[in-house]
C-alpha cells in the first residue's frame, strides 16, 4: 500500500471513528436532557437519530423509525416528534400516540406532578396520571405492536 493510500485510509478510519462518537452524544444527551428538565429519561425510546431544541424550548426530534412501547398503555412513537420543552412539562406534544381501550389518542402534553411520584399525561382536555417509575429506563423501540407478546409467547413455549 502506497503511502498516499494509507494516509486515506487512516483519514476514513477517523472520519468514521469521529462520526460513531458523535452519533453517541447524541443517542445519550437526547435522554440527558430530558433529565436536565426534570422529566424522566424514558419518555422517549432508544432509536433517536437526530434532536435539535431552541432557546425557547421548541424541540423537534427524530427517530430511526416509527415505533411502539408497551408502559401501561401501548404507545406509538412516529418517527418525528416535536413540542415544547420547559422545566418538568413538554407543552405542544406531536408525534405520541397512547391506546385507551379500542382507540388512539394524541398525547398533546407531559408534566411532572410536583411533590408526587407521579407524571401526568394530557389527551387534549383529559389527563391521566402514572407512576414515574415507568419511565426511569430507555424504552426499546418495537417495530410493531404484537411484537412483545410475540417475543413473550415464543419464550413461553420453550
């Protein structure tokens, strides 16, 4: 190899180290932030590729793909998320969807309860409160809504 070709190579090789180290902060400070707000680290699933907020707390964020969570309620993730962020509260939610019963409901916002354990989830004019503890780990995105009792039934059978 010549020595043109192995300085080439040696400049790939730290463009590519360089850009898997930057894809990392943001995996990482994605759910960091959201701690600096006083909101738990998994209100937003593990696939974020790509965040921005504004000064006045505007977010958009994207993730690999739309997905689906199982907390109390299945919760569908689209694949581009945006909203408001301020201490303890997202106002302005778009992009996160909860099934209740046999429908899909837009969560529009998130708020810490002060004092309590708990985070309140607002559908529009209707809320419904739930243990922080949910949240307190990164959620893995699933790429379809059966796919954990799928997962549990196969385990089960074994």
């Amino acid at each position: 190899m010549s020595r043109a070709q192995s300085f080439l190579a040696a400049a790939l090789l730290f463009c590519v180290v360089t850009v898997s180290r930057s894809e990392t902060v943001i995996l990482s400070s994605v759910h960091d932030m959201l701690v600096k707000f006083g909101l738990p680290k998994g209100l937003i699933p593990d696939t974020v590729t790509t965040y921005s907020l504004a000064d006045n707390g505007k977010f958009e964020l994207e993730l690999e793909r739309s997905c689906y969570v199982h907390f109390d309620n299945l919760v569908y993730y689209d694949k581009k998320i945006s909203g408001i962020l301020t201490y303890g509260a997202i106002s302005d939610l778009t992009g996160i969807q909860a099934k209740k019963l046999f429908v899909w409901v837009s969560v529009t916002g998130i708020e810490m309860d002060p004092g309590s354990d708990e985070i309140e989830f607002h559908v529009g004019f209707l809320s419904e409160k739930l243990p922080v503890k949910q949240f307190e780990e990164i959620p893995t995105c699933k790429k379809s809504a059966c796919a954990d009792r799928i997962q549990r039934a196969s385990i089960a059978e074994v």
